[in-house]
C-alpha cells in the first residue's frame, strides 16, 4: 500500500490559523515604535492638522519670520495688550493707516510733535522825543509758515528795552479776518504822548511751518 502525502498549507492558511490561535487565547499585543523613529520624513503632507496640534505646541519660536501675514490674521484678534512695547514700526504702518478717529484723546502732545518754531520780529518808525503820535508795527512770518501768536510794546529808538511810555492800542493776527487759513502774520498799534525820549513800536510773530 502506498502511503499518500498530505500536502503542506498554504502560506496565507497558515497566517489564518495563527491568528485564529491569538483570537481564542485572549492574547492581546501592541506594536511598540521605538524612540525618534518617526520625523518629518514619515509623516505624509497635511497628515498634522490644526486638531492634531495641542494647546500651546505652536510657539513663537517654532514660526519662521514672515509665516503670519495680514491675511492670516482674523479682524479684531491683534489687541493692544498683546503688542510688545515699540513692536509697531512707522515702516509697518501703511500710509494714511492711522487717522484722527484712531487717536485716543491727548495721546499726542506737544512734546511729540516736531513743529519748527520760527519768531519773526520788527519795529514802527521811531517817534520822536516830546512829540506825540501813532504808531503801528507788523511782522510777516516767512513763506509756507502760519502765525500762531505774537504780541509787541514800546521800546527805545535803538533798542528792545521796554519802556514806561506810550499805551499799546491793539495787537492781533493779520490779516484780520477771522477763520481764514490766510493769516501769516502780527501788528500792534499805539498811541503815546509827548515824552523826554525817542521810542517805537515793537512787535514779535510767532509761526509754524505748515
């Protein structure tokens, strides 16, 4: 009698009844992936989305310069509060960026304003010793300049030494009309009665560039 062969099981069969055999034994097994094995090399592109990312795993350092643009950033979410001291450049802000309505009130001084301050002086012809008269002396400020103030009084005849004669009449803007942009300049008017000494006029503009 010629013994018959029973033929080995398939490769695929054997793997089946392997598993069959952990199934019924309860055995339980977790694949281990050893330490740094996986870097950016393994990962897919968009495998790590925003819901994979813990709070906090993004900081400052981890983002190159430039990554956050305007587009990036939603209206409203950049407070002052978060904004370090001078983090705010005038080479970043864009021309006409920042308008009246955006200043908080006295948030801008004189101190901060650099407004080049000229004074302008000059005097009326002198009136002559024990004469009385009138007299008026104007100051015209330079070009691309707007008067902001002035005043003036009787001096001597060839000095800016004030003196106990004459009264000043008036002193004011020129030209005078009112709520214009047009003044550029200052007048003082007067009138003295005869005295021991010759005198005149002397008045002080004071402008700023425009």
């Amino acid at each position: 009698m010629t013994p018959r062969r029973v033929p080995l099981p398939s490769p695929a069969m054997a793997v089946a009844l392997c598993a069959l055999f952990v199934a019924l034994g309860g055995a339980s097994y977790a694949l281990t992936v050893p330490r740094n094995s996986v870097g950016p090399n393994q990962l897919r592109t968009h495998a790590v989305t925003s819901t994979k990312l813990g709070s906090g795993a993004v900081t400052a350092r981890a983002i190159r310069d430039g990554a956050v643009s305007g587009r990036k950033i939603g209206p409203g979410s950049v407070h002052a509060s978060d904004l370090a001291a001078a983090a705010v450049r005038s080479a970043a802000l864009a021309k006409g960026a920042v308008t009246a309505d955006k200043l908080a009130p006295d948030s801008v001084t004189a101190a901060q304003l650099s407004l080049p301050v000229v004074s302008v002086q000059d005097f009326s012809a002198v009136l002559p010793a024990n004469q009385n008269g009138f007299r008026t002396a104007a100051a015209t400020c330079p070009a691309n300049h707007r008067v902001v103030g002035g005043g003036g009084g009787w001096v001597g005849a060839d000095s800016t030494d004030a003196i106990g004669y004459g009264t000043v009449a008036g002193s004011r803007p020129t030209p005078p009309a009112a709520g214009t942009d047009t003044q550029n300049g200052w007048e003082v008017y007067g009138t003295d009665a005869p005295n021991p000494i010759d005198r005149r006029l002397m008045v002080i503009a004071i402008c700023i560039a425009t």
